[in-house]
C-alpha cells in the first residue's frame, strides 16, 4: 500500500516547515557544487602544471650551475697553473737579476775604482771625470737592480697581518732618518694614530719609502716640515697621509706617480730609481687598500694610503 505524498511544487506549500529546500534550489546547489568542483579541478591541474613548469626550471638552473661550477672550477685550475708557471718564471728572473747580472755590474765597478786609485801617471780631468761619471751610472744600476728585487719580492711574501700600533710604528721608522734630518732641522709633526691590522714588515717598508721621499723633496727648503696623521674615511677604511712642504709635483701627472720607472722629477734634481713608490700601490693594494696624492709645483705634496679596518657585526 503506497503512502500518501505530498505533491512536489515549484513553490513551498504554506505549512512546509522553515528551513526546508524546494526541489529547484536543491538543483541549483547541486548545480553550483558541481561547478564549483570543476574550478577546483580545474585549479588544481593548473598549480600542478606551474608546479611540473618550475620543478622543471629549477632542474634546468641547477644543471647549469652545476656545468658552471665545473668550467669554473676548471678555469681556476688553470688560472693557477699559469700563475704558479709565472711565479716560476719570476723566481727565475730574479736569480737571473741577482747573480747574472750583479757579477759583471760588480766587475765594472771593481775596475773602475782601480783605475781611479791607480798610482801611475796622472790622467788628465776629462779621463777622472769619465770615470767617475761610469762608477756613478754602475752604483745608480746596482740600486735599481735591487729595488726591483724588492718589488718583486714584495709581492710574493705571504701576509702575516696583527693589530700594530700606528704611533709606535711610525716613531720606530722615524729612527732611521734621525741622523740624516737633525743637521737640517726638519720639522715632524705627527697626529695620534690608530691601531691597525696590516703586516708589520710590509707597513714599514710603506712608510720608509713615503718619509724619505718627504725627507728628499723638503731637501731643498730653509724650514722643512713634515706632517703624518691619519684623516676620516669611507665606512670601512683608515685613511694615513704624510704631507710635506717640499717640491710638490705637476697635478696633471700624478696618475704617473705609482708606475714602475716613473719620475716626475730628473735624477740630476732628486735621486730614486723610480720604483719606491710602486711598491707603495703593490702592499698597499696587497691589504686590499687604496693609494693616492695631491701636489702643487713647489707648494708641497700630500701621499694617502688607506688600511680596510676589521667589519664587526
């Protein structure tokens, strides 16, 4: 026996409860579910073909990664192969510098100083003059030969840096020109100074080469005076000058300063070989610094160096 149903309407009969859904809205959101669960589907095969895109991307970055960090790695053997080859050649070139070329300068020289102290007949001025012009061109050689030594040197020695005290550095330097500059009556003048962490040795071969060209270039002036101190700087960097009231030099050249056989000055006005400065710009640029100087013609000069100072957190 089949029960008796109410009849289903597009509209709610007056006594349906609230709350009940007529036969259309229960369509509707069925509808709406079924909609709303192919934009689902629809999303999610969207993220998962971006997600297969950008796995696929990253594989393909990290393979050239890879493939650059092999020819990098490659090139860095290389680059040291070459280097090691030129450092071999520069140990060669400096034994050559040192033994081959010293002995006959060595010869040279001997003979000379017998003939000037021969004791036979008296030579006239001309051939005394000739003679001492070619003793003083062997000693000037022998000099350069050395320096370039140095300079060679100066950039194969390891750095063996440590906390030094600027002042006393500066003052021990001072030491080796007391006797040359107090029958002048030179004038220093030296600021206080930082403690910085730069390689003792090397730090002092900088100063010894930028005082005694101040101690050259004021040769000349009835009141010589030189000035080291220390100026501010970039965030990370001291900044060290030694100024002087000397010679000076043409601005316009002073890029030409720190070249290897540069000179703005004639070996007849000033003596050097021209190298001293080089080898400033070599250690000084070895402590990942900086070198520079300002110059007037006859007002004096001002040489800066800067030393990177330690980055704390």
């Amino acid at each position: 026996m089949t029960p008796n149903l109410p009849p289903v309407t597009e509209s709610p009969p007056a006594d349906l409860p609230g709350g009940w859904l007529t036969v259309a809205e229960m369509n509707e959101a069925l509808l709406l579910g079924a909609v709303r669960q192919h934009e689902l589907a629809d999303a999610a095969e969207a993220a998962n073909t971006q997600l297969r895109r950008e796995i696929g991307e990253r594989e393909k970055a990290e393979a050239e990664i890879r493939q650059l960090n092999l020819e990098l790695e490659q090139r860095v053997s290389e680059r040291t192969a070459q280097l090691q080859s030129a450092n071999q050649e520069l140990e060669a070139f400096s034994y050559s510098v040192s033994h081959d070329l010293r002995a006959p300068l060595r010869h040279i020289m001997g003979y000379v100083k017998l003939m000037q102290d021969d004791t036979g007949p008296p030579r006239s001025a001309s051939d005394a003059d000739r003679l001492a012009a070619i003793y003083k061109s062997a000693t000037r050689m022998g000099a350069l030969i050395d320096d370039l030594l140095a300079f060679s040197r100066t950039g194969r020695s390891p750095l063996v840096k440590q906390a030094v005290p600027l002042d006393e550095l500066v003052r021990d330097t001072l030491s080796d020109f007391r006797a040359e500059t107090e029958a002048r009556k030179l004038t220093w003048i030296i600021q206080p100074l930082p403690v910085v962490q730069v390689d003792r040795a090397l730090l002092r071969m900088v100063l010894v080469n930028l005082m005694s060209n101040a101690v050259k270039f004021t040769g000349a002036r009835a009141g010589p005076q030189i000035e080291i101190g220390c100026r501010p700087g970039g965030n990370h960097e001291t900044v060290i000058f030694i100024k002087d009231n000397g010679a000076g030099f043409d601005p316009d050249y002073g890029h030409k300063l720190f070249g290897v056989f540069q000179r703005l000055h004639s070996t007849d006005e000033f003596e050097g070989t021209g190298i001293g400065l080089a080898n400033v710009q070599r250690i000084i640029l070895r402590h990942g610094g900086r070198v520079w100087a300002e110059g007037v013609v006859d007002g004096g000069a001002t040489f800066y160096f800067s030393i990177p100072r330690p980055i704390t957190l």
